[in-house]
C-alpha cells in the first residue's frame, strides 16, 4: 500500500514537472516570436491600423478604418477613427473621397486599393497612419471568421445611422467588442485567420488579445476632425495637427489641473427635464454649465460626451458623475464650448421636482 502511494506520488510529481517545463516552454517560444510585447518592450507604445472594406454580399462600398495607439505608461488605447468620407485633395487628380478612390482601385486590384489607400492617408495625418502592425479584411470575411456570432452582426455590421454621432458610438462598441474579445470568439478568429491580410503572427495575436483583456486599458476614441462644406467632406489640417500634437501624441492631462472647461448639455432622450436635471447636477460637482436645451430631433440610447478640446479625463469625471457616458474625441478648437453632452435614454436623473411630482401623484 505505501509503495503503491509512493509511486504515484513519483508519477504525479513527474507528469506536474512535465507541465511546468511544457508551460514554460512555450512562453518563452511565444514571447521569442511575439513581435508586439517585442515592440512594446523596446517602446512605451505600440501602434496598429485596422481596415475593413465592404464586398457585394455584406455593406457593399462600405469602409472602415482606424489605427490605434497604446500607451503602457498610462495603459491607455487611443483610436482614431479616419473618416473615409473625406477628400483627398490632390492638384494632379480629381478630388474624391478616400472612400470612393478605394472602391473604384478595389473592383480590380484590393492590395493596390489598400497600399493606395494608406498613401493617401498619410498625406491627410502624416506618420499616424504609418502603424507598426496593422490588419485588412472584409467585413464577409470577418463575419466567417467569428462565426456568424450574432453580437458582431447586430454592433459591427449596422449600418444605416441618423446621424453621425449615432454612427460614432456604434464605432466605440465595436472597438470595445474587440478589446473583450471571449475566448471562444478568439479561437474562431484563429481557426479563420488566413482570411487575414496582417503582419501579426497568430500566436502573437492571441497574446495580444489577453494581454489587452488583461490589462483592460482606458479607451479614448477619437473622430477625425473634418470640415463639412455643401458639397463634400473635407479633412481639417489645422484641427487634426493641434489634435495629433496635443491629444494622439500627449500625455494625459489629470482632470483635476483642467480649469474653465465650458459645457453646454442636450436632451436626447425624450425624457422631460433630463438636460436641465443633469446640469444642476455637473454644477453641484463644480463644473461650469453654459446653457442646456431639452428639444433634440433625434434619440440616444446611450449618453453622448463629445470633448471638443482635449479634456479626456475631465469628460471621464463627467460620465462618472452622470453615472453614464460615452466620451468621444471630436477635436475642433473652433468650437465655443470645450464639450457638449447628449443626455441618452440610459440615463436615469433625479431632482427635488421629481419627487414633488411624485407625491402630488400620490395625493
């Protein structure tokens, strides 16, 4: 009986010496190979361009691209959403849209469309667009890759937005779809990831993508600043240099040595009163209300933060203050108030006149 024990013992501690080793092993194969922790630890970031076009079958003409830049020092992924809408102003060709221009070069050869299309992009945001990793793919193609998973159909394959604030925060949550990627959803995309166009090995992707989950990093989303004249989409060159110098490339500013910030707040909820409840309550917490008005044509499901200048961690508060928020970079120093908040439907304020209104109910 105690040789019999003994034996065992033996055996288990040789299989769990077997593992260990095994374990080791294979990170060391996996950090030896994966060029992004390679990166991030020759630099405090590391960046990454998405590119995902539109086919006959799924969003025909559709196109949308980001790049993406993380910063370890402050564990804060900035993406910048590019507005593919834009024009590409060129003396030697006729202006068209960066959209339009990839469409066209893409019915006959898409590796020209996508190598044109960067070109072209780094004339509008210089070295921004040049990313250290990046990844092309067809909106079909991923749809096959994860699977026909049914949460991806109903964020990323959307289309069809009131507005473009609408279109923005459908744009958050499918970054934020990837940044949560489920292990299930990770292993189909592997199983699929020939359909990839990237300079990302697979097993350096799959350790990305834990890393990222580990590490759950602040998301700063940023919108391309533009200028809509009645004719077309133009990028804004001086808007998205002070953009790229003081907000892509910055460090973050603490909220708490931002001063001034103006603040003008609308209701897009369809719920009496919620701007005028939610800037009593922003200036209760010290913040500087311009004005607010309860009539928007449209409705948020979800609560809209746009900051105009920069205060990313000032826009933060706020939405840790509203108990909700979605805060969007949409630089534009023209703007008169530094921010402006559209008061969703998932937002849920209370005031003294509420429960006044309750009891008069009651009675």
């Amino acid at each position: 009986m105690f040789q019999t024990i003994k034996k065992i013992i033996k055996i288990s501690t040789i299989i769990l010496l077997v593992l260990i080793i095994a374990a080791v092993s294979a990170y060391i194969y996996i950090y030896k190979n994966d060029a992004v922790a390679k990166k991030l630890k020759e630099k405090d970031y590391v960046s990454f361009s998405v590119l995902l076009y539109g086919t006959e079958k799924i969003l025909p003409g559709r196109l949308d691209v980001y790049t993406a830049l993380y910063d370890k020092r402050a564990n804060i992924l900035k993406v910048f959403s590019v507005n593919t809408d834009a024009v590409v102003l060129n003396k030697r060709e006729k202006s068209r849209s960066l959209k339009t221009i990839f469409n066209e070069i893409s019915k006959k050869d898409i590796n020209a469309a996508i190598k044109k299309f960067y070109m072209d992009l780094h004339e509008i945001i210089g070295n921004a667009a040049a990313t250290d990793f990046y990844i092309n793919t067809s909106f079909e193609m991923l749809d096959i890759a994860v699977w026909q998973n049914k949460k991806f159909k109903f964020i990323l394959l959307k289309d069809n937005f009131e507005n473009g604030d609408l279109e923005s925060l459908n744009r958050i949550e499918t970054v934020e779809y990837f940044m949560h990627l489920t292990s299930p959803a990770i292993m189909k995309i592997c199983q699929n990831y020939d359909f990839f166009d990237t300079n990302i090995l697979k097993l350096s992707f799959v350790s990305s993508v834990l890393r990222l989950k580990s590490l759950n990093p602040v998301l700063m989303f940023c919108e391309m600043p533009v200028k809509h004249t009645k004719t077309r989409v133009e990028h804004d060159k001086q808007n998205i240099e002070e953009f790229l110098n003081k907000v892509y490339y910055a460090d973050i500013v603490p909220h708490t040595k931002v001063k001034g910030v103006l603040i003008d707040i609308k209701n897009a909820s369809r719920k009496p009163r919620m701007a005028e409840k939610a800037a009593w309550l922003l200036r209760k917490n010290k913040l500087d209300v311009l004005g607010w008005s309860n009539n928007l044509y449209a409705v948020y499901d979800k609560t809209l933060i746009k900051d105009y200048k920069g205060n990313f961690m000032q826009a933060l508060r706020i939405a840790e203050i509203l108990k909700t928020g979605k805060v969007i970079v949409s630089y534009n120093n023209r703007s008169y108030p530094d921010m402006r908040i559209f008061i969703g439907k998932d937002c849920i304020l209370y005031d003294n006149l509420d429960k006044k209104e309750e009891q008069n109910g009651k009675n």
